[in-house]
C-alpha cells in the first residue's frame, strides 16, 4: 500500500469537507472488501481515506411514508442479510434484496462489505449492482455542490465504473414501494460459493388487474461493464402469463440480446451466453410464481 | 502515525500505528496474538479470521483504525487458558492431560466446545487454517445452533483448508453445535 492519512468523521458533512480538503486523491471507505484489496495491489493510491465508519446516519434502512425502501449506503450485508432479526423488517419482494445480500461473498466478508461500497466499487460482478439497476432504484449522493439523485441505470457509466463525482459520497439507496412490482427473483451462477457471479440475472415483474404481465424488466449482470435491461426480452413478457415454455425462449431472446452469438468468441463468453439463456428463464419463472403468489395472499 | 487503542480478548492494547496497519498486523505484531494466521492476505483463505464485537471479519483485509476502539476476539480468547502446557501434549500423555472430553466446556479454563470438538474428531492435521475455522464456526454456530452439514460447508466457504478435505472439520462443527446449543444465548454476548 501506499502512505495515506486516515480520518474518521462523525457525521456527512464532516466526511463532504474532508474529501473536500484532501482534493481527489481522497477516497471514501465504508467497509474496504473491495478496496482495501485494490489498494494492497496498489490498483487503487489514495492519498487520504474518509472512513464512514462512524457515520451512524448512513446506515440501517426504514420505510418511507410513500412506501419506499431506504437503505442506508454503509449498511453491511450481514445486516441486510439478518433484517428478518432487526425491528424493521423488509415486506414482500424486497425481502429478495436482504436474500442476495446473504448469499454472496462469505460471512466474514459480509461482516464489513456495504451495499454502497459495492455499488461505488461498481464491477459488474457484484450481485448488489444488477440488482439495483434492474429494480430501478434511485441513489442519493451528497458533496461539496449539494445533494442529487441518480437512478441506478444511469449510475453506472457502460464503459465501467460510475458517474459519481471527486468528492461525492453515495447516502441512499431506495426502493420502488411494494406495489412497484409483483414478483422479483435473482438469479447467478458462480463456480464456487464465495465467487462473484459469472452471470447474474434478475427478472421483475408486476401483474396487471387481470393477472398478466403489466410491466417487466428483465437485467442482466456481469457480461458487459454494467449490468445491462433486456428489453426486448421484457417485451415479450408484457401482456401474457409466461409458460415453461416462453420462460425458456424468453431466455434465448436475452442471450441473443445480451450477448450475440457473433460477440460470444471464446469458451468463456460461450459459456456465459449459455448461461444467460438459463439464468433469465429460470428468474422469469420464480418472480412469476412470486408474484402470483403474492397477489393471491393479499 | 496515528495513535489507537484496541481491545483484545479483554485486554487494552495501545499503540502508535501507521495508517497502513491491518488489524491483522495489530493483532500480530502489536499485540503478539499470533494464534491469528498470515495465509492469503487478500481476503480468500479465511486464516486471520477474528471477531470484531462479536461479528466475524478477516483481519487481512480491514485497516487497524477501521476498528479502533472496539473489542476483538482472536482464537486465544476462546479458551482463556490451556488445560496444560503444550509440551506436555503427547499421544501418550494425553489422557492424562485433558479431562474427559466429555466434561470440557464446563469450566472456565476448558476448551471451547468447538476445540474440544476439533480435537475429538480430528479435525485439523498441520493446524494453520484452524484458528480462522474456529472463529468463523464459533461466529455461525451461534447464530444457527441447529445447522446442517450443508449449511456448515457454507458458512466455512471463505476458509480454505489443504490437509483434511473438509469432512472432519464438518464432523467436528456438527458435534460442538450439539455441545453448544445450551449455552449459544449467553455466549452470543461475549
């Protein structure tokens, strides 16, 4: 590693002046998993770390009146991962984000790794980032120029990492409310368990009156710098009740869409279009039993 | 050059560090805890596995001052005495040394039941991932009492271990979740 100063504010605006102070070699670390090892490789030399560490506001999460779900940035996956054991418990299909976030990684990693770290580190390996973008969440950033919001498709640059600015922390992440979708399920292949996906996919659906698909995104993880929506694979869900058989066409039509057959040139992007087909398939089946269930319960 | 304080197996230790200080090397170096290992140092193999107030991290891959201040569990403190000197262990002796297996975990100067579980199912050979397999076990087995062997393979994921093929530490984890259920709540404050 390279030398660098270490501070540890108590509150943002402390941590937006620091960064501030310190001018762009200063970087922000919330839990380090993905840093610290960049900067061990000396990838990454910052010349000071703001840690938020110590800045309770950022993390924990709680329902907005309108519904909403908003997650701290420096909330640690162990965290979400055991929401089911905290007061706010997370309702419906966003209990499908404390799932992934307790199936990625291992547990130690989980202790310190954040939502936001992950979301900022921005590969696009990282469950949290395909996931953000296909429930079409919205970021809320703070920095020396104010705040703003960023919806997660637009956060992430398709040629890597983000469009976050020098100086700018990452403070939100929310949630549609409940009825923004029906049904979601993540879906990822990794060859072992504490690997990072070598395909992710995510379907989310939300069922109209008459029981078919209103409105669907279909994204896709870990292929291209930044997780990137079907959306002529969505299109064809809209309208209908997907069969076995259309989940498994509807598959083909995001591998081709995703990852054409012309760009899929060595074993391993062969292997990942391959994957595409049967991740996507598989996600569009669990988030449509989902989502029936859920509208029968309620 | 910064100045931080930690507490280790109920123990302060403070001292000047430089920035780049992982809790690792704290832990190690500082503190002279070097039950702790060195495997990897880049987060994979799961040896430097220590609690943080009573959370489970790898030492390798947080900074010193990430956590100053707050209270670490190495594997020394999960028995906060030997039953008796190392060099008096032998095969031979070693009934003699230990009390009945089955009476470990009653008294404070025990075994932790995981170690005693560890050593009843033969559960390490050359013994360097074990300290990082019995932070992250003690971690898990508290949360989850009653796991499957499965569940097990899971939560020791990011542990690597070369000698043993995972079958006896799983045995071994299976046997201390027995031992520990009784006493898992109270043991989930320390």
């Amino acid at each position: 590693m390279k030398p660098f100063s270490f501070h540890s504010p108590r509150g943002l605006g402390e941590a937006v002046d620091l960064l501030e102070r310190h001018g762009p070699g200063a970087q922000v670390i919330a839990g380090g998993q993905t840093l610290l090892l960049a900067m061990k490789e000396r990838l990454a030399r910052p010349s000071a770390l703001v840690s938020l560490a110590e800045v309770a506001d950022l993390r924990g999460w709680r329902y907005t009146d309108s519904g909403a779900l908003e997650i701290g940035a420096a909330t640690t996956y162990a965290a979400l991962a055991e929401a089911e054991l905290t007061g706010v418990p997370l309702r419906g299909w966003h209990t499908e984000i404390a799932a992934v976030a307790g199936d990625l990684a291992d547990r130690p990693v989980r202790t310190m790794g954040t939502i936001g770290g992950a979301l900022c580190a921005a590969d696009p390996r990282f469950d949290m980032v395909t996931l953000v973008v296909a429930l079409d969440a919205e970021l809320d950033t703070v920095g020396a120029g104010g705040g703003r919001t960023i919806r997660a498709a637009e956060f992430f640059d398709p040629v890597g990492g983000t469009v976050l600015r020098p100086g700018e922390i990452l403070t939100t992440v929310r949630f549609r409310p409940q009825d923004g979708f029906s049904g979601v399920a993540f879906e990822k292949f990794r060859y072992r368990v504490f690997d990072a996906a070598l395909v992710s996919a995510v379907c989310a659906l939300r069922l109209g009156a008459d029981g078919a698909v209103a409105d669907a995104r279909v994204t896709v993880g870990a292929v291209h710098p930044a997780p990137v929506l079907a959306t002529t694979a969505a299109d064809r869900l809209v309208g209908g009740t997907p069969t076995a058989v259309d989940t498994v066409e509807i598959g083909l039509v995001a591998a081709d869409e995703v990852l054409p057959a012309e760009q899929a040139t060595t074993s391993v992007r062969r292997y990942q279009r391959e994957l595409i087909g049967v991740l996507v398939g598989r996600a569009i089946a669990r988030s449509h039993e989902r989502a029936h269930t859920t509208t029968a319960g309620s | 050059m910064q100045t931080m304080t930690l507490t280790i197996n109920g123990t302060e230790v403070t001292a000047e560090v430089d920035e780049r200080t992982l809790l690792l090397e704290f832990i190690r170096d500082v503190a002279g805890y070097t039950g702790t290992h060195n495997g990897c140092l880049e987060a994979r193999c799961g040896c430097c596995a220590v609690e943080v107030d009573g959370d489970i991290v790898k030492s390798c891959n947080v900074l010193a001052l990430q956590v100053a201040g707050r209270s670490v569990t190495t594997v020394e403190g999960l028995a906060p005495q030997r039953v008796a000197p190392l060099e008096h262990i032998t095969t031979q002796s070693l009934a003699g040394v230990y009390r009945p297996l089955d009476a470990l975990g009653a008294q404070d100067d025990d075994l932790h039941p995981l170690q005693a579980a560890f050593h009843k199912c033969h559960a390490l050979q050359c013994g360097f991932c074990t300290p990082g397999m019995l932070m992250v076990l003690k971690d898990y087995l508290e949360d989850n009492p009653e796991p499957t062997r499965d569940e097990v393979r899971k939560a020791i994921g990011g542990n690597i271990c070369r000698c043993t093929g995972y079958q006896h530490i799983v045995d071994a984890a299976m046997e201390a979740a027995e031992n520990m259920r009784p006493v898992a709540a109270p043991a989930a404050d320390g």
